[in-house]
C-alpha cells in the first residue's frame, strides 16, 4: 500500500478555491441582481444536498465585497431564535446592515442626517414590537412569562412608543429609507440553509421577504433544496388535498429567476477528485491556481477530458498516481453519487482513513484496490454483504473469477439487483480475484460491525428493498411504498438494519429520514429501534432526521424520548437543536 506521509482529510466545509467550476454560474447571477430593471429581484438557487450551493453563494459574497456601492448580508435563517419571530429577525439583519453600511459611506453614525437617524429608529422600533409581540404570544402558548432579559434585550429605558409600532407599515418606510439612501447603488441578501428549517421558519423567511423587504435597490439571492423548502411551504395548506401544488406555487411567485445547481458529469467528477487530492501536496493554495484554471479553460471548450495536459509543475511524482486514482474512482461515483460534491468529499475521506487503518493493520493491498473494495462498501451495502459471506463461507476468490470473467451464469448469494451491483462493480479496475483480501475485507467488516455478535443478514425479499431504499430518490420512493406491506417481524428487521446502516454513514440521514420516520409511526417498531438510535452521536444529526422521526403529527413517545436524549446531550448542531425543540414542543401539544 502507497505510503502517506499523513492522511489527507477534507472538512465538510465548502471548497475555498472553485475547484467545481462555479465561477461561470455566478457571473449571469451578479448580472441578475445588479441590473437595474430587474428591482426588486429574487433569485433562488436550487439543489440537494451537498451540491454546491454554500460555495456558490461565498463565490457570490466575494465577488461582491469589492463593491462599494453595494451592502451585501449573509445570513442563516435556520440559527433564528424561532421564539421572537425569524421574520422580524431577518428584517433586523437587513435593517442592521443597511444602516451599518450608510455610516461607512457617510463617515459614521454621527454623519447620517437626523432625518435618516429617525427613519432608522422608527424602523427598528417597528422590528422591536413585533419580536415583543411573538415573545409574549409564544409564552402564552407555553403557559409561562417572557424572561425579564429577553424582554430588556428588546427594549431600553429611553424606548419610544411609535402610533403605529407593528411592521404593518414597515415596507412603505423601508422603500423611502432606501430612496433617500442615494450612496448606496444596492443591498444583496445571500440566504443560507433555508432547508434546514423548520415550517414556521421557512414560511415566515419568505414572507419577510417578499412582504417587508422586496423594495426598489433590494436583491435576494435564496440558496435551499427546492423540494424541502416547498415541503416546509405545502405543511401551512395541509390538510388541502392541493397543499404540494400551492406549496410549489407560493415559491414561483417569490423567486423570479430559478437558477439549478449543476450536477457534476463524468469528467468534471474526475476533476474535482483530482483536484482535492492535489491540495494534500501544497501548503499554498495559490499552487493550484493554474491548475483550477485549466480545467475552467478545458470546461469552457465543452472537453470532455478536463484534465488532459494537467500542468503538474511544482507538484511531487505522487500527483501522478493521484491523478490516476480520480481516473479509476470517477466513473462509479459520478453515476452513484449523482455528481455530488459533498458526497464525493466524504468518500474520500472515508478511503484515506481506510487506507490509514489498514495499513497500521499491516494491510499489503494496492491503492486502487482498496479503493474499489471501498466503492461497493459504500455504495452497495447489500453486495458488500454478499462478499462478506462469500469469505466466511471460503469460496470468495471463486465467486470473484465468475464475477470478473463477465459471465452471465448463476452466483451464489446474490440475486436480482444485488447481482447486477455485484457484476458493474467486477468491471472495475483493478481484478481482485488473485489478491489476497481476506484480512482487509475481516478489517471493514468489524469497523463496520457487519460481522459483530448478533448481526442478523436480512433475507432475500428484504435485503433487495433496503438496497432499493438506499439507492437513487425514485427508487427510494417506489420502495417506501411497499413498507405497508410487510409484517411486523420484516418492519423491525428492515428498521434494526437501516439504524445499522445510519450509525455506520450518518452522512446518509437525508437518504433515510424519511423511511425511519414511516417505520417508527409504529408505536412497536419505534420501541425496537429507539435503543440503538439513541445511540447515534448526536453531534452528527441531521435536522431531516429530527424533523421525520418527530413530525407534528402523529409522533411516538419512543421517539420523542430520543430526540429529548439528544437534546438534554448538549451535543447537538445549534441549528439542529433549534429543530428539536421546536419538534418536541409541537409535538407534546399534539400528543
């Protein structure tokens, strides 16, 4: 095995150099929300999980800081405290910006004209009141007082009390503040993460978008998984039988130009593994600038091979076998990861330290075959299964040879949609048959607790569903419709397994929220699996895992006891634990 003179990692956090490419999405955007006859604009981009869309908005904020005329806000409405009004909060942000940026282009707060001060503090007393207002109406829900703090934070002893101190009048107000503003050309609001709110959230964001703040000189550039948010909008119609359609027609009319975060092809996939894996040599990230650009040179040409002719120069003699590492691995993973940064990223990761673990383990096994093993263990749970029980029942390297020589024939302990994985995967490079993997596969399977004390295999039937629920969003779909129909032995097992499988990669929790949360509305299979996913580290849940295991209706009490254990842990996300309040609140009312 490659020696490395330390395991590269990559955080979770967008790339700061574009290695994807995006520098050619943001420059129609920035012409979107600087051109004068589209004022007010919102443009909302759109894409799952991981693809992007962070980075794109950070290519944004850069781009834009230069700008002198332009007040730009970054903002995260799923860190609001959804006990004094998100809506109210997110006008304060803008209205603290604005106000911010004024007094920098007229040489301080003491240089804005009095009538400018006034508008600002009628403005912000507006903002005050409404807080005020939704702290005392949410503590009356809650049978208890607002803290006197909270009360004081919102309040001085000088406070005014305006004639109209509600947010009715705010946008009439706002456009004249913003009229008088004559320096400031525009205000950009880049809005991260709304996916990851709760309903109420999502909803009040939008209307202070489009009710409070959608004046002449603002811009709003709406970063969210399209269907998540429209999921978030539809819960306010339900039960309409027409919620998903006033749900997706209600976003239409805020966001005027829709822009989709593009999904990586086979050869951007291959550059951006390759590329990630280059940065492991430099210290100076400036190195990788030529590099960046001859892929952005090469993706402009419309040519498929982005790194043909890669400038290597100043980079070590690995580079090369990194290069041909990217090779190998992006064929597979640009089809199975669907072009998805993040969970390219997070594949990577997982085989370096793999390959770490091994290789103390004193594991003798090439890169590129490592790396195939780690295609099917992450990506084919039920034919890693498979190979498992091949090594256990000591006919692995023959099952291999019959996979490898491509015939069409019969091979034991795989049938169906497992035996086509299992046959795709034998294509890939490097063969595997004449190695000797039998301490690597015994290594994966016990970090993996795949061969621990009382691992029960699923049976066939069931084995093909959870590959089914663990493939692409139709096939998850298609599948989740057949929960219905299984006993309740086949529900607890298919649940013991998907836990598993969760602990195990819980970068999967968007992937399988959904079907746990169908699973654990029986009150039966929730009492099963509410030990083991109580278990799950909370720092790494998912607001999509809170929000399905406790929806608003219809919530178990198992379930609810798990998410209490997370939250009384301290170890949530913040923005996570802002979910799982808000769920268990809903909930015990609905209870």
């Amino acid at each position: 095995m490659t020696t490395h003179a330390a395991t590269p990692l990559w955080s979770d956090n967008p790339t700061a150099n574009d290695l994807l490419g995006f520098a050619d999405i943001t420059a129609p955007i920035l012409d979107a929300v600087r051109r004068d006859k589209l004022d007010p604009v919102t443009v909302g981009i759109f894409g799952d999980w991981g693809s992007g869309k962070t980075t794109l908005l950070e290519l944004l904020q850069d781009e834009l800081d230069g700008d002198e005329r332009v007040v730009v806000l970054f903002t995260r409405p799923w860190e609001y405290d959804p006990a004094t009004d998100p809506k109210a909060t997110l006008i304060a942000e803008v209205l603290g910006a604005v106000h911010a940026g004024a007094a920098k282009r007229q040489g301080g707060v003491d240089k804005l004209s009095k009538e400018l001060r006034d508008r600002f503090k009628s403005l912000a007393r507006r903002v005050k009141w409404s807080k005020a207002i939704t702290l005392a109406a949410n503590s009356a829900l809650s049978m208890g007082l607002p803290k006197i703090e909270d009360v004081m934070g919102l309040f001085g002893e000088d406070e005014e009390t305006a004639a109209d101190p509600t947010l009715q009048g705010f946008r009439a107000e706002f456009a004249q503040l913003m009229e008088q503003l004559s320096d400031v050309e525009r205000v950009i609001v880049l809005v991260d993460d709304l996916d990851r709110c709760l309903p109420d959230t999502v909803v009040a964001t939008l209307e202070a978008v489009k009710l409070f703040l959608s004046v002449p000189k603002m811009a709003f550039v709406i970063a969210a998984d399209r269907r998540l948010v429209t999921l978030a909008i539809s819960a306010r119609y339900e039960p309409s039988g027409q919620a998903a359609l006033m749900g997706q027609q209600y976003l239409e009319k805020i966001v005027q130009i829709p822009v989709r975060v593009p999904a990586l092809g086979r050869g951007d996939t291959e550059a951006y593994l390759a590329l990630l894996m280059l940065q492991r040599h430099v210290e100076d990230q400036a190195v990788l600038v030529p590099l960046v650009s001859h892929c952005d040179a090469r993706r402009r040409a419309a040519e498929p091979d982005v790194l043909k002719d890669l400038p290597l120069d100043g980079l070590p003699g690995e580079a090369t076998g990194d290069l041909q590492l990217a090779a190998m691995l992006a064929p597979v993973l640009y089809e199975r990861f669907e072009g998805n940064p993040r969970r390219l990223k997070r594949f990577l990761n997982a085989y370096w330290l793999r390959s770490a673990v091994a290789e103390r383990r004193g594991i003798t096994l090439q890169a590129n075959a490592v790396a195939k093993l780690m295609v099917l263990e992450e990506l084919e749970d039920a034919a890693f299964s498979a190979v498992l029980d091949w090594l256990a029942a000591g006919d692995l390297k023959d099952r291999l040879r019959t996979l490898e020589s491509g015939g069409k024939g019969k091979v034991e302990g795989a049938v169906g949609e497992t035996l086509e994985a299992l046959r795709t995967w034998a294509r890939m490079q490097p063969p595997l048959a004449d190695l000797e993997l039998d301490a690597y596969l015994r290594l994966a399977a016990s970090l993996r607790s795949l061969a621990g004390p009382g691992a029960t295999p699923l049976r066939g039937p069931l084995r093909d569903l959870a590959e089914r629920l663990l493939g692409s969003r139709a096939q998850a779909r298609a599948a989740r419709d057949k929960l219905g129909d299984l006993t309740l032995d086949d529900r607890l097992a298919l649940g013991r397994h998907l836990v598993e499988v969760l602990r195990a990669q819980p970068e999967r929790q968007r992937d399988l929220a959904e079907t746990l949360g169908k699973l654990v509305a029986d009150k039966a299979v929730a009492r099963e699996l509410a030990e083991p996913l109580a278990e799950l580290d909370p720092a790494v849940v998912q607001p999509a895992l809170v929000i399905w295991l406790v929806p608003d209706k219809g919530s178990t009490e198992p379930m609810r006891e798990v998410v209490a254990a997370w939250l009384a842990s301290g170890r949530l996300d913040e923005g996570v634990q802002s979910n799982a309040e808000r769920a268990l609140a809903r909930a015990h009312e609905g209870a």
